[in-house]
C-alpha cells in the first residue's frame, strides 16, 4: 500500500502573518483553529512539505501501514524522523499505539514528533470490550493486549498517549474527534507541548488533573464543545474543580460556544496571573460577579453572545490598565458607563445591543481607541460634540441605528474619523444629506486608505480583531459622484453647483451600498439616495445648526406638535383610565360577537362543571397547590380550568364562551397581575355580562391580595361593590375559616342549581 505525503509549502509555523479571516466563520475574537496557525487545513490536510511529513488522513488500518513505513524508512537515506503527522479522518475509535515504533531510524516517532493532527476521527464511540479486542486484533497490528482489554472502555480515546513520551511535541490537533470526556493525566507525557486543541467535541466533563504534566502550555482550545440527547438538549461543559488551569502558564484560552454553567463562573477568576486572551462569547453564561477574572492581565477579552453579562458596572473592574480588544456583542448592553476609564483599549466591539447614547464622562477617557462599533443599537442624534473627544479614533460603525438626522454639529464631530458607517438609518432628507455624501466622495480622490495597526509590542497574540476591521477596509466601495452620469457639460455644472469645495470631514464609508445609503422625505415619505438629494442653498448652508433644516413646513410642524402635545398630555395623566377605556371597547365589541344562542342561560340545564376558574398565569402556582385540592378533594366540586379543560382546535374566546356556558357557577382569582392580562380581564367582562343578564349569583370572587381603589377598573370595583369576595389571610391561623366559607358558597351553589333541576 502507498503512503500518502503531503506535498505543500510554507514558510514557517507558528503564527501566520497573512490569515485571511473568514467572517461567516470566525464570529469570536479568537477566530478559528486555522486563523491561528499554517501548519494544517481546517480538513486535516497537513500544509508542510519537506521529508519530514507524513499524511495518513483517511488511511484505514493506520498502525499496520505505519509499521511498514518504518521498516522501510531505513532505505530512504533522506528521511531521518517524522515531525509532521496527520492520521485525520480515518474512522479512528482510539489514538493507534504507534509512537514507539522505530523501525530503521534512530529515533522512535515520539521522540521527534512536534505537530500531529487527529482531527474528524471518532474517539467519543466505544465498543463494547469483546468487540472492541477482536477489532483491533483482526488488524494484525498488536495495540492492545488481552490484559489490558478488560480496562479499555474509560480510557480507550486516548490510550495511544498514555505511558507515551512526546518530547518534543509542541501542538497537538485533536478538533472534531466526538470525545466527550478528558481523563486525568491524558497529557501527562507531553512537557514541551504549547497548543491543544479540542474544539468541535462533545465534552462535557474535564477531570481536574486533565492538564498535568503540560508545563509549556500557553494554548488551549475548547471551543464549540456541544453535546445534545433526546433527553437533555444542551449539556453544559463541567469543570471536576475550579482549579483545573491555575496550575498552567496559559496565554490564551478559547471557551467559544461551549455552554457552561453557571456554577462554572468561579473557574474564570483562577485562570493564573499570565493570561491574556480569553473568550467565552455564547457560552450561556449571564451576570458576572464584580472582578470576575481574579488577577488574570486580560488583554483581548470576548464575552459576547451572553445576555446581561455587563449588567454590573463593576464587572470589568481590574482590567482598565491591560485591556485592548473587547468584544461585547449582542449582550444586552444599555449603557457605555461600564467602559469608563479604559485608557488602553484600542477596539471596543458593542453591536447589536440597546445602546441609546454616548456619555461624554465616559468617551473622553478612551484615549487610546481606534475602531468603535455602535452597529443595530438605538443611537439617535446627539447635540454636543463627543466623537471628537476620542483622539485617536479611526473608525466608528453607527449601522442601523435611530439616526433622524445629520446635523452640521454630528458632521464636524465626526470629522477626524477615517472611516464611517452610517447605512441603514432611517433618515429624514435635508440639505445636508447630500453633503454627507459629497465628503465621503471627495475624500475618496484625495486620501489613500488606511489600515488599522497593533500598538507595538502587542501582535505576538492572534485574535481577530484587526483582521476583521481591516477586511471590511480592503472590501469596501469607492464612491463615485453622482455628477459624472449627466448627459452633458452643462447638466454637471447645475450638479456641482452648490456643492462644498472646503469639507473638513475626511471621512470614508466602510459600508456604502446605494439602497442603504438612503432619506425620506418629510412631506411625501418617498425615499431617495443621498446621492440625488438637491444640494444646500448657501443661505441654508450659513444658518446656524438649529435653523439648517428649517423650511416653511417647521411652522406647520410646530402648529400640529402644540396640539398633539397636550392631548398626548393628557392621556399620559390619565393613562390607566385610557387604558381601561381601550380595554373596555374591545371587550364589548367581542361580548357583541357572541349571539344568544352562543350563550344559553336555562336554569334547567345540565352542566358539565361546577365552577369555572378563571386566573392568570402568575398566580398558577396558588391555584394548582392551594385552591384545587380543597376544591375539587374536600369539597367535591368539579372544576374547569383553561389549562386543561379547554378544547384543542377552538379559538381562545370560543373555549372562554363554551366554558363559562357549561358551568354552574364562575370563581375569579383576583390579583394585580390578573388586573394586568388582557383575557383575564375578557373574562371578568364577560362574567358581569352574564351577571347582569341572568340575574344570578353564581359569581364568586377571591382576592389574594389586597387591591388598592386606584388600581381596581370599574368593572372589579362594581362587582367589589355588588358582590360578597372572600380575601386570602396573610396569617396561617386564619386560612382555615377562608377554607370553609369558599366551601360553602361552592356547595350551596351547587345544592342550589340541582334543586332548580329537582322541581323542574
């Protein structure tokens, strides 16, 4: 059989200089396996060509061909020892015990071995032992011994590494194997080791003596570590101790869309005093305690994907002196205040959160910031300079946010900015929004753009970061001037006319797109392209920053805004009443849509229930433990509850209607958060509307609280008023007498309709 080699060429390993990110995979600040090193493909396919390299990805029966190799080896004077391997997706159940093997050379594969690659094998299937002996015996290849066999399933992935010295070896590849459990001491014999990678398993549980023996780690990968069953749909990853990497010299640690607990967050605060790089972006986990890093030097830090994991302003308190990179997206972040004082930090990544403004107390400390990224928060425009407060800020994305309008304030205030984002804002068309163009247009002739560098001393630690920023530079659109597509000469001089010769932005779009780059305008709602808004009279253009929009519409504006303004006024004042009034229009108009025969009240029917429960969904709690079993066990009384009584294929007011008509009596449990559902309060409607139409008391109500006068509708306050309710004690002694009022009004209620029935 052929040994597979690999036959490409590169120039060194280690960090590669030229990674070309992949965005639609690298979403976390540490990027992907591959972003980090040249040595292998993201496939398993070894990248190195010398006669040190062996590939025997997707090679069956690995150990016999290895074997072979060796003892052949000594005929090749030109291959002296094995320093790359990859033995990727061969259908591997274990790692083959083949690193002692020396055949014809002078050292054994372990000795010289320093990069290998295991990825896309399936080490998390165990067979069962007898199965599992037989297999590899049939092979030929003698791994496993017959004594051994018996211990094999605990730690058969991995039984190729153990008792096994690698002295040489310094990253270690073991992406999409299905493991799910690493054993103690799995490493042990690898002291020169530096990079591990795991990501793409199943793991869910690390022993706490996992990592002992790495005592040149500075590199370890857990990333997209996700195990699902039928029976629990995410398995969190769990740490046997908190203390699992406090022993190491770790760099740089990768947590990426692994799901941990929560009681895994103390893990975070003893990481050792070395490490600089950590992201646990979407790893599920949600408020962090104050300092939740301990005394870790963080430098590059992704936390995003974690919901209110900011919400705590003392959370990154610690980290003001070292921090450089953060990535913070999609956390529900409302405010910047967290960030004050961060005079490092060189890119703050905050997209896609409920961000509404820019603290100036906040943005003046950020001395150091190159790339800000607001992008899909709630921004609107701001009247006093703050950008500018930044000195060294090169980019700033404001993509999808609440921004109306671009004043000549905003306009000067970005000035110094290189690069701008500002797609995808609803716009209201002015004078100025073609000016916003122009200066992105002119700026396009005149500068050279830029890219976006390290501070010194600071790239010998990969993240994404730069990359990232620095690919939506080298892709962007260079803007072309709406004025050049005229038919003739005379038509571009009536374009350029009035157009600004002096700009002080010098400013370029990063993400120009014509449809996104767009206005409305006011008085007709039809959308334009900046581009082909009619330029600013110089009359408007010398106006100053409050009168720049300002056209003979402003009187007509202000006019509707004084009477829109008290009458908005007057409905905050009066808002619960105004809800009220809502609430009670559109119970009537669905009370209108039941017709009497929907609704049958003869005194002589049978009925399915006894009483009809209406609650809402808060106090569910209270009806299931408190109010069913004395109901339905001591007092006999059958009860109809929506939740378990309502027909499947009817709509909700059908269900509601159907079963109030089938019960005898109606109970409402009476909270402030029963007050506040919509269908509770339909339900109250609708069993006045029967009060008042059959003349019967069969209403019971039941107050679990107390509910002030100004809290209570109308609807609630007539029936308090007409209506003996039953309140539920606060005191234990007192619940016993509850218990048997509500008894009794159920049973006399009951008597009292089979009594009707009787003498009809």
């Amino acid at each position: 059989m052929i040994l597979k080699i690999s036959i490409i060429y590169i120039f060194h390993l280690g960090l590669s200089q030229s990674t070309h990110l992949n965005l639609n995979e690298s979403f976390c600040l540490t990027g992907y396996m591959t972003d980090l090193q040249s040595w292998v493909t993201k496939d398993g396919q070894l990248t190195v060509n010398d006669s040190y390299t062996v590939d025997l990805s997707e090679v069956q029966n690995v150990a016999a061909i290895m074997e072979e190799y060796m003892e052949n080896s000594g005929r090749r004077k030109h291959v002296e020892k094995i320093k790359y391997l990859s033995i990727a997706k061969s259908r591997l159940q274990r790692v083959p015990q083949i690193f002692t093997f020396r055949g014809n050379l002078q050292n054994t594969i372990s000795e010289t071995l320093e990069y290998v690659t295991f990825y896309g094998n399936a080490f998390g299937i165990i067979r069962e032992t007898g199965a599992y002996e037989s297999s590899i015996n049939a092979t030929n290849a003698k791994e496993l011994s017959p004594g051994l066999a018996s211990n094999a399933r605990k730690h058969a992935w991995s039984f190729g590494l153990r008792n096994v010295t690698f002295r040489r070896l310094r990253q270690l590849d073991l992406r999409a194997c299905k493991i799910d459990t690493l054993d103690a001491f799995t490493f042990k014999g690898m002291p020169s080791l530096t990079h591990l990678y795991l990501g793409e398993n199943k793991i869910t549980f690390i022993d706490a003596n996992a990592f002992v023996g790495l005592s040149s780690i500075i590199h370890i990968d857990l990333s997209r570590n996700t195990y699902t069953d039928k029976n629990d749909p995410v398995k969190a990853l769990t740490f046997e101790s908190m203390d699992t990497f406090a022993h190491l010299n770790l760099i740089s640690l990768d947590l990426s869309f692994t799901p941990l607990s929560t009681r895994n967050i103390p893990l975070l605060s003893r990481l050792g005093n070395k490490l600089v790089s950590l992201s646990i972006c979407y790893t599920e986990i949600f408020k962090l305690r104050p300092k939740p890093f301990g005394s870790s030097p963080l430098k590059y830090l992704d936390i995003s994907g974690n919901s209110d994991v900011l919400s705590d302003n003392e959370t990154l308190k610690g980290l003001e002196d070292t921090l450089r990179v953060l990535y913070a997206h999609s956390t529900l972040l409302r405010s910047l205040h967290v960030f004050k004082g961060f005079t490092k930090l060189e890119i703050l990544k905050v997209s896609h959160n409920e961000i509404t403004d820019f603290p100036i107390i906040t943005m003046e400390t950020l001395r150091n910031l190159q790339v800000l990224d607001l992008g899909h928060n709630r921004i609107s425009s701001w009247f006093s300079p703050v950008i500018s407060s930044i000195p060294r800020l090169k980019l700033l994305s404001l993509e999808k946010n609440n921004l109306n309008m671009i004043s000549d304030l905003m306009l000067s205030d970005m000035s110094n900015v290189n690069y701008l984002s500002l797609s995808r804002n609803s716009m209201i068309c002015n004078c100025l929004s073609r000016e916003i163009y122009e200066i992105a247009y002119q700026n396009e002739l005149k500068t050279t753009p830029i890219q976006l560098e390290q501070m010194p001393n600071e790239s010998t630690i990969f993240h994404v970061g730069y990359l990232e920023y620095n690919n939506l530079i080298t892709n962007r659109k260079n803007l072309t001037s709406p004025c050049l597509k005229m038919d003739n000469e005379d038509a571009m001089a009536n374009c350029s006319k009035g157009l600004p010769i002096n700009t002080n932005g010098s400013y370029l779009f990063l993400d120009y797109d014509k449809d996104a780059y767009s206005c409305l305008y006011f008085h007709t709602g039809n959308k334009t392209y900046l581009s082909q808004v009619p330029t600013c009279p110089e009359d408007m253009r010398d106006m100053p920053d409050d009168l720049t929009v300002a056209t003979k519409s402003n009187s007509m504006l202000l006019l509707i805004l004084l009477i829109i303004l008290p009458i908005l006024g007057f409905i905050y004042i009066f808002r619960r009443n105004f809800r009220y009034f809502l609430i009670t229009i559109r119970n009537s108009a669905m009370l209108s849509l039941i017709s009497d025969k929907d609704v049958n009240y003869d005194e002589n029917k049978l009925f399915n229930y006894d009483v009809f429960v209406s609650y809402c969904n808060e106090d569910r709690a209270w009806v299931l433990d408190h109010l069913l079993p004395h109901v339905e066990i001591d007092c006999n009384i059958s009860v109809c509850l929506h939740e378990r009584d309502f027909q499947v294929g009817l709509s909700i007011l059908e269900n509601i209607v159907s079963c109030m008509d089938r019960s005898r009596s109606i109970m409402l449990i009476i909270s402030r958060r029963f007050l506040l559902s919509q269908w509770c309060q339909f339900e109250m409607h609708l069993a006045q509307h029967r009060l008042l139409e059959t003349r019967r008391e069969d209403l019971i109500l039941i107050l679990i609280e107390d509910i002030p006068r100004r809290l209570r509708p109308n609807t609630l306050h007539f029936l308090m008023l007409t209506k003996t309710y039953i309140v539920w004690p606060k005191e234990e002694s007192e619940k016993k007498e509850f218990w048997k009022r509500m008894k009794r009004s159920l049973v006399t209620q009951k008597l009292k309709n089979v009594e009707n029935h009787s003498l009809a």
